[in-house]
C-alpha cells in the first residue's frame, strides 16, 4: 500500500470517527443520528482506497507462481540440453570406435579411447547435470524468497489496514 493510499485511508477513517463523536445524541439513548449521506459517501472513499492493495497482492502471488514456473522451466531446460550434449558425446564417442574397429591392434586403441571419451562424455554430462540443478535450485530459492518478502510486505501493509479499520469500528462502536 503505497504512503499516499495509507493517508488517504487514514483520512477517511478520521473523517468517520469526527463525524460519529459529533453526531448529535437522541435524548435518553447513547444512540447518534448521523448524516447517512456523508457516511455513505466517506466509507465509499474507504472502499476506493482498499482494493487496489488487494489488486497488487493477487499480481504478487501470481509473479510468485510465473517466476516459480520459469525456474522450473529453466532447470528442465538446462537438463535436458545438458542430457542431450552427453547423448551426442556419447554418440560421437561411439561413432569413432566404430570406424576404429578394423584391425586388433587398432580396435584396441579404439575401445581405450572410446572409453575414455565416454568417461569424459559421462563426467561432463554429470557436472553440466549438477550445474543445471544447482541453477535451478538457486533461481527456485530466489523466486521464493522473493515472493515470500513480497507477500510479508503485503501481509504487514494488509495487517497494518486491518488494525485502522479495526480501531475505526472500535471507535465507530464506541458509546460517547
């Protein structure tokens, strides 16, 4: 809720509580007439100010969940093309053992290398794995701690509204 949202709201609840403290008593009663008019136009004011903050906390949580789903999407992402270059090392590894296959001496050399590139193909696919997870993670931790700030700063503009409103009741209820 911006400053001028709060002052605004602000006005308007200090509006109602002058209005009920000098609204004139009936005789015998702690009873008040007030101006229906003025009433209604004042907490018409109050209902203007208050949505747009609800608006603003439904555009966080949705962020929240959009920022959550990219992360999401991201890490697949990343796995999948990391799982995808591990496939094609793997493929390529096997491709040149195959035309190394011809003579022993030779097919030994390419079963060595063969293995060699699959180790390395498979050490690289893991950490491009591990790294891709590890990203993700961060980009989940990010977007939940973002949203998690945001929403508490919702919650404490929300909680901050609930006790005017309440304390306007208490005084609107209040006998004179």
């Amino acid at each position: 809720m911006t400053d001028h949202t709060l002052a605004r709201a602000d006005e308007v609840l200090t509006e109602l509580v002058e209005l009920v403290e000098t609204a004139r008593t009936l005789p015998m009663s702690s009873s008040c007439v007030v101006p229906r008019e003025r009433t209604l136009d004042l907490l018409d004011a109050l209902r203007e100010v208050l949505p747009p903050e609800m608006v603003e906390a439904r555009r966080i949580v949705l962020q929240r969940e959009r920022l959550l789903s990219e992360s999401s999407e991201r890490a697949e992402q990343l796995v999948k093309d990391a799982q995808d270059q591990a496939a094609n090392l793997l493929a390529e590894a096997k491709a040149e053992q195959a035309e190394l296959v011809s003579a022993a001496a030779v097919h030994r050399q390419a079963s060595i290398q063969a293995e060699q590139l699959t180790a390395r193909a498979s050490a690289e696919a893991d950490q491009l794995r591990a790294r891709a997870e590890e990203y993700a993670t961060a980009l989940r931790a990010d977007a939940q701690s973002y949203a998690d700030r945001t929403l508490s700063e919702v919650v404490a503009n929300l909680t901050r509204l609930t006790a005017i409103a309440e304390n306007g009741r208490a005084a609107l209820s209040a006998p004179d």
